[in-house]
C-alpha cells in the first residue's frame, strides 16, 4: 500500500467517524429542544399520553434488544427482528434458528405478569426468508368484584399474537418484509362492566418494513445499515358488545434509525446504534370542561376528533397534537445503544431510552450481556430506571435462548 492511498483510507475513516459522531450529536440536540420546551397544555392529571389496546405488543421479547434499551431497528438480524425489523432476516447468516424468552413484567408492582415468547426463522436462500413467531402475555390471577364488593371469582386474564413475515433482498443492499400479526386480548373474561357486557377483543394487523446494509472497505472492516419499520398497522379492538364507539387503536408503530458497526480486528467489534419511534395514533384532544354544567355535552376545544379510521389515524397522528409542533416532536421516542462483541462468542451492551415526561415519562438504561457455545446463544439483560420516583419496570429482566444451524 503506498503513502497517498493510506492517506486517503485514514481520510475517509476520519469524515466517517466525524459525521456518526455528528449525527448523535444532533440526535442529542433534537431530544433536548423537544423535550425542554413543555409548555404546551396538559389535561387535570399533568398527562398527555397517548393510550391504545394491546400494550404488550410493545414490550421488547429478547435480552438483546432490552440490554440496549429497547434499540434494534437497523442492528444486524437474529431471530427476533421479526420484532424489530422483520426485513433483516434476508441478510441473517445462518439457514435456521429458534429462540425462547420470558420477560417478567412490572416485578417492582406484581409478581406474576410476564411475556413469553418464541420466534423462529428459515432462510429459504440466499434472497428469500421466512419467520414466525407467537408471544403470550399472562396479568396473572386477577380477583374480580360485582358493584357492590361482591366477590366474582378468581381469573386468570391474558393475551396473545401469532405472527407471520416473509423477507427479501431487493439487491446486494436493500431488502423489505411485510408481516401479518393476529392478536387476542382476553382482559375481562367476559365479566360485566357498569352494566355492559364484555367480550374479549381482537385485531388483525400488518407491519411493512425496509433494511440497508451496505460494508464500508475503510482501515478496519465496518458497516452502515438503515431500518425503517412501521409495525401493527391493524383494525381497532372492542371489549364491548355494545359500545361500537368505544373500540381502541392497537399500537400502531413507526420505528427508524441507523447503525454503524466497525470491526476492529479478528477479535473485536462494536456497533452504535439509534433508534427513533412514534406511535402513528391520534392524540386525544382537550375537551370542554363538562363538570360546569351536567347536561351539557363534551366538545373538543383543540385538537382532532380520534374517532377516525386506522389509516386516518396514522396520517393524522403527525398533525393532531393540541400543543402544535412541539407535542408533535415531545411523541417521538429515542434510543441510543452501543454492543461489543469479543471474538463473536461474548458479548455486552448498554444503551439509554428517553420519552417525554407528558407522553409516558419512560427514561432508563439498559445492561445485558450474551455468550455464545457453538449453536446456541443465552442472552440477560436488564432495566435501571432514571426518574427519581418509583417505575413500574424497575428490576425488569429478560431472558433469552435463541439457536442458530448453518
């Protein structure tokens, strides 16, 4: 190699590394301007998040997503990207692979709710793969009261998914997934309430999502991969026979980022990734005061009507904030994590989550580690918490044990 090629591989590493290190910093500078500026209204609780049916579709099933909290749209495929980014499994390494997890849930309030999943995967070649996966949530025995304190019986109320995707490579560096997803929501049993009866809810829905990855021939050898996911695009669900006006949004979910993965030698690499989410459902507009005069009815003083369809509510999810564009900007989540590998058998991994302190008040780290013995992979990690007041997701560990056959 002569002096002006090194010279210019050094160059090129150099605007690499400055413009990653540049791009954080603006993603930094974004999350303190959106955040610092709270000065639009919030409803009589101090609280503007944005409630939908469903809620465990959004917890992270695997200890490697979770031990860089909750980070994983564009960092390379495993058997969960069917969570994540279900168009990486085009560019996974092995032919077949299949993981378990359990995550408990909420461990700091109760002690028997938790996810349980298992994925699975199949690269058919070189360009075509497909995946499944079924995740179960338990809210564990729940004891349930008529009106007036009356004992009903003990319950057992739960829910669950069955997905399924398929993945291709549009070309060396691009592929795309879509996936179909089946959801139940079993809450109530099919107990009344105030006087209507209730059913268990359900919903079909669709994710859509894109994956670039592309090496980088640079000093060392590194990659920059791109992954846009927009995940549970699906119908409303209800709980009532009744009460057609009262079905919910599931968490319709758009999630976006980048990665840069550098491998330093035979023995060592580390990736930096970000990931930025939004929930793509309407926010709930202020209402008038109704406590001034009983007769009167509720009508929205800002805001958008929620009551639109799926794909209205997505669109208008970008414009229908009460406080205009600085609630628009405080939906958006961030997350940050970082993975070293040593000679790809062990491996550990931090990373930080921030959201809004009005849109769910979520902020903590994420710690985990891996070690892999020759087919199989066991994965930990672990949530800290950063708000100075209890969190119902301190202590929240997952476990995961993925196997993987060339």
């Amino acid at each position: 190699m002569n002096v002006l090629n090194l010279r210019t591989i050094i160059s090129m590493k150099k605007i690499i590394l400055k413009s990653v290190g540049l791009f954080f910093a603006m993603v930094m500078l974004s999350v303190h301007i959106g955040y610092s500026q709270e000065d639009w209204k919030t409803d009589a609780r101090g609280s503007r998040a944005i409630n939908t049916a469903a809620l465990f579709l959004t917890i992270a099933p695997d200890a490697r997503g979770g031990g860089m909290a909750d980070v994983g749209v564009s960092s390379s495929a495993d058997v969960t990207s069917l969570y994540w980014n279900p168009a990486k499994y085009a560019f996974i390494e092995n032919t077949f692979g299949f993981q378990l997890s359990y995550v408990p849930w909420l461990t700091a309030l109760v002690d028997d709710i938790g996810l349980m999943s298992l994925y699975g995967y199949w690269k058919i070649n070189d360009q075509n793969a497909i995946a499944a996966s079924l995740r179960y949530f338990t809210i564990g025995e729940v004891k349930f009261y008529n009106i007036e304190g009356d004992p009903m019986g003990d319950f057992n109320p739960n829910e669950f998914a069955i997905d399924a995707t398929y993945s291709r490579k549009f070309s060396e560096k691009i592929s795309g997934a879509v996936a179909a997803r089946f959801v139940y929501s079993n809450l109530t049993q099919g107990q009344s309430s105030g006087g209507a009866d209730t059913k268990a809810g359900s919903s079909v829905a669709a994710d859509v999502a894109f994956y670039y990855r592309e090496p980088i021939d640079v000093a060392y050898g590194s990659t920059l991969s791109v992954g846009v996911n927009i995940a549970n695009i699906g119908t409303k669900m209800s709980y009532s026979h009744s009460a057609a006006d009262m079905r919910n949004f599931i968490p319709t979910t758009l999630r976006f980022g980048p990665s840069y993965e550098i491998e330093i030698d035979r023995y060592n690499s580390i990736a930096a990734y970000i990931d930025i989410s939004k929930l793509l459902v309407p926010t709930t507009p202020i209402y008038s005061d109704t406590t001034l005069s009983g007769d009167r009815e509720r009508y929205i003083i800002k805001g958008k009507d929620p009551q639109v369809s799926v794909f209205q509510g997505m669109i208008q999810s970008f414009y229908d904030a009460p406080g205009g564009f600085k609630e628009e900007m405080a939906e958006f989540m961030f997350g940050l994590g970082a993975e070293y590998w040593y000679n790809k058998q062990f491996g550990i991994r931090l990373g930080y989550f921030n959201e809004n302190r009005y849109k769910g008040n979520r902020k903590y780290l994420g710690i985990g580690a891996s070690v892999k013995f020759n087919i199989f992979d066991l994965g930990v990690s672990y949530i800290i918490p950063t708000n100075s007041q209890m969190s119902p997701q301190d202590n929240t560990l997952r476990f995961s044990l993925s196997f993987n056959f060339q």
